[in-house]
C-alpha cells in the first residue's frame, strides 16, 4: 500500500491510500508519495471526461430526460488520478433514461 500527499489549493493536503499498478504492497510496509497536482487541478480532468459524455448524450436528437454517468477513481503509482479499471478495461456505467417521449 502505498499513501499519496495531494495538496489543496486552499492550503493543507489530502492523504489518499493508494496500490501500484499490479496491486501489491512495497516490502516492509506502506511508502508515501508526493502528488505533483492539487486534487483540484487533478479533479479537473475527470470533471472534463463526466462533460464529454453529458454533452454527446444530451446533443441526442431526442435527449434523455435523465442521465447518470458513474465511474469509479483511483490514484496510481504515480500520484495522479485516473478512471478505475474493471476487468481490465475501464468503465463508465452510463444509464439513460426517456420519460413521456413520442415513440413516432
């Protein structure tokens, strides 16, 4: 296990518990890692990506009345955020939903 130091740009910092990239832990214990962005600016890219999929699903010829995006987050090895794998391949659950549409 290795912990990451992500500074705030208000001040202070946010410890994130995090694994390297084959899942297993450093000998003799956890290792700590600076972060070289602030989890805003990191925060950042993922808000960019949940904006991308919004924006194509809601310029839909007839636009979901409801989305939900959800995908999970880590932080690698290197201290920087990334989209959570599932079986190898990143995910994104996207669930969209029609109330009241005209089917013609």
């Amino acid at each position: 296990m290795s912990l990451v130091k992500m500074p705030l740009e208000g001040g202070g910092e946010l410890l994130v518990e995090s694994v390297d990239g084959q899942g297993s832990i450093p000998v003799g214990g956890s290792r700590v890692v600076q972060a070289s962005e602030t989890v805003q600016k990191a925060m950042g890219s993922i808000r960019s990506a949940a904006e991308a999929v919004l924006g194509e699903l809601r310029a839909m010829e007839k636009p979901p009345s409801k989305v939900n995006v959800q995908f999970g987050i880590k932080v690698t090895g290197e201290a920087n955020l990334a989209v959570a794998k599932s079986a190898g391949e990143a995910n994104f659950n996207v669930t969209i939903e029609w109330n009241g549409v005209d089917e013609s």
